[in-house]
C-alpha cells in the first residue's frame, strides 16, 4: 500500500489480516480501502496492539462472538489520512488513539468490542453484521470521529501511549475513587490491571497491588514506590484477607477486581470484599466467565457495601483521562515499566500471537506495525 498518510488518494485495495471464522488463522488479503463518509474518518494505522487477550479471541478461546469474515484488531494509534464531509476537529495528520469500546450514536446502553464481540442482543449483533467488519490489524481504517481521541503530542514510541489504562480509569471514576484513599487492585499482575497500580498512585491513591506473580508486584512497588505496598495471592480466602488488612493496620476503603476469564475459581473477590470496611466500595471491572462466584452477604450487608460493575468505558471517560496524562502526573513508557518486546509486520502476525502468549504479565506489550 502507498504512503496515504498525507495523501487523500487512496489505492483501491490494502492489506488486511482477516477472520474467516471462529479459531480459524488469520488471512492476510487485499480488501477494498475504506472511504470516509458523514461522520467518519479514515486513519492509516501505524501501531495496533496484540496482547494475550486479543489472541485468546482469535484463538477461539472465549465465549465472544464476532461475524465473519471480519478484521481482528481493536487498540491502536495512527494519523488521519481523509476526514469525511463533516469533519471540524480533526485534521490530515493528526495522530489519535483507536479503542474497542463502541456504543451506537442513538442507544448509549448497548455496547460492544470492535472486531470482537457483537454483544448479547439480537439488535447489536444485527448492527455489527451490518457495519463493523474492519478491525486495526490492516493498513487503514475507516471509523467515527466519536471513535477517535485527539493526542497532543506529534510522535511517540507505542510504548509510550495509553493503551492499557481505560478500563481502570472508567471503574475507578465509577466508585469514586480519590486520594488519599487505599484500594485493593487485585489481581495485578497483566497488563491492564498493572497499569490500573500506575493510574491509581497517579490519581493520589495509595495501593494494595495483589497477585500471585511476586516479581511483577515487586516491579510495580520498585516503579511506583512507597505508594504501593505488594501481597502475594495464596488463594485462600481467609488468609488474603488477613493480608490486606494487615498493610495498612485498617479496613480498605475500595477493592478493584480485575480478574481475566481464567479466573472462574479464583477467591479473590470473597476476600476482597471481606477487606472492606464500613461504607466500602467495590468495583468489578473484569470478566470472570464463572457466574457462581460467592459473595460474602452478611459482611456486605452489615458494612453497607456499594458493589459496581462497569463494562469497559465511554468516550468521555478517554477524554479525562488524556488529561491526567497530557499533566505529566502518570508515568508512561520505560518510566512507568512498560516495554516493546516485539513488532511485527501484518504478515508476521503468528509470531506476534506467539510473543503475545509469551508476554501476559504487566510491561510487556507486543504491537503490529503495517
């Protein structure tokens, strides 16, 4: 594909990694370039992120669904290369951050992953099918402005870019987390709850980084300092609520879980709660396939517990929280322990699945470059 970055005149076809059905490899094809039209905007892709997640999805390994063929690929940051006939803010370019959290302009309650999950209702499969089938793992793509943040900076290694901490932010804007509080993050060690410890020490909020990977938590106290104290996941319940107790010699003013599918038998959200004192908050911001997980009620009813879920986020959250990171307070790429450890052209996309099942812990991020 030519150079399009300043350039409105697109060739006919790009390349593209496609879907051809569920746990089937990815095909490298030429697909027809995406045109702009009201409302949306082309961006040619410079980095799109292939993490441990991601590749589960491609792999089959979750209950998502997606139709078929389709275009994987849902974080990535690239330059506008056409805007559309409504375009005001954003200019030929312009770099900005792509993210897989899509909700459609009229209905603000359905939402689903872009390129990977049509969500559970006959209405939102219907409009995926309809007008979602081109992911990032391509060349260009084309997508609403609503879709896209602005950056404030020209040039940036992707290792430096804000990837990993949406998630977090929009579950601590939802039970109001401030400093100087202390929360649980548990469990801490993957890239999108480790980078919630950063978020959180930048936020003010002093940390109780859990998990069973000691040497990640040790890399997240030795980055962020005294702000966060470590424990070391024995997955008993009685015994991890003892810990968390013992770190600050008081209740817990919140407990984040960010447990990943995998979980399904995990303790963690029992002691959590049970960590909690008086008026406690807790925030569910994972995906645990497993529905049986028990909740300590009795404990939850006599402290008055607020229990939250949030589901990925909203555009007004990415917009807060670009602020807190144009401000300098948040640590980003080598300073805040994330590292490239592999980028990979689009036809080199089985090795970057591989470096991605390889590297699941927090810092380690492997991108595809087209």
């Amino acid at each position: 594909m030519a150079n399009i970055t300043r350039n409105p005149q697109l060739p006919a076809t790009m390349s593209s990694l496609v879907r051809t059905g569920n746990a089937q490899p990815l095909q490298l094809q030429e697909v027809p370039t995406p045109t702009p039209t009201h409302g949306s905007i082309v961006v040619k892709i410079l980095h799109a992120t292939m993490d441990f997640s991601v590749t589960r999805i491609i792999r089959g390994h979750t209950p998502f669904t997606y139709p078929f063929p389709s275009t994987p690929g849902a974080r990535a940051i690239g330059r506008v290369t056409v805007t559309g006939p409504d375009t005001t803010g954003f200019s030929i370019g312009q770099l900005v951050m792509l993210e897989p959290a899509l909700r459609p302009r009229d209905n603000k309650d359905i939402i689903y992953l872009w390129s990977f999950h049509d969500g559970w209702t006959p209405t939102g499969k219907k409009f995926i099918e309809d007008n979602w089938h081109q992911g990032l793992f391509a060349e260009a793509v084309g997508s609403w402005m609503s879709k896209l943040s602005a950056l404030s900076w020209d040039i940036a290694p992707p290792n430096f870019l804000p990837f990993l901490y949406p998630i977090a932010f929009a579950g601590f804007l939802n039970v109001k987390l401030m400093g100087p509080e202390t929360v649980i993050v548990a469990p801490a060690a993957g890239p999108y709850s480790g980078a919630a410890v950063g978020l959180a020490v930048a936020m003010g909020v002093n940390v109780i980084a859990a998990g069973r990977n000691v040497d990640v938590l040790e890399k997240l106290r030795a980055i962020h300092g005294e702000g966060v104290k470590i424990v070391q996941l024995k997955e008993d319940a009685e015994a991890d609520t003892a810990a968390f107790k013992e770190q600050i010699c008081r209740p817990v003013d919140v407990f984040i879980d960010i447990s990943p599918p995998q979980a399904s038998r995990s303790t963690i959200v029992r002691s959590g709660l049970m960590a909690l004192g008086p008026y406690g908050r807790a925030g569910l911001i994972g995906f645990i396939s497993d529905d049986s997980i028990a909740i300590p009620y009795c404990h939850t009813i006599a402290n008055n517990l607020t229990i939250r879920a949030q589901f990925m986020y909203n555009a007004v959250d990415v917009r807060s929280l670009l602020k807190l990171f144009e401000s300098g307070m948040l640590k980003l790429g080598k300073n805040g322990g994330v590292e490239v450890v592999g980028e990979f052209k689009l036809e080199e996309h089985e090795k970057a699945g591989k470096a991605a099942i390889e590297n699941p812990q927090f810092g380690k991020l492997v991108v595809l470059s087209p």
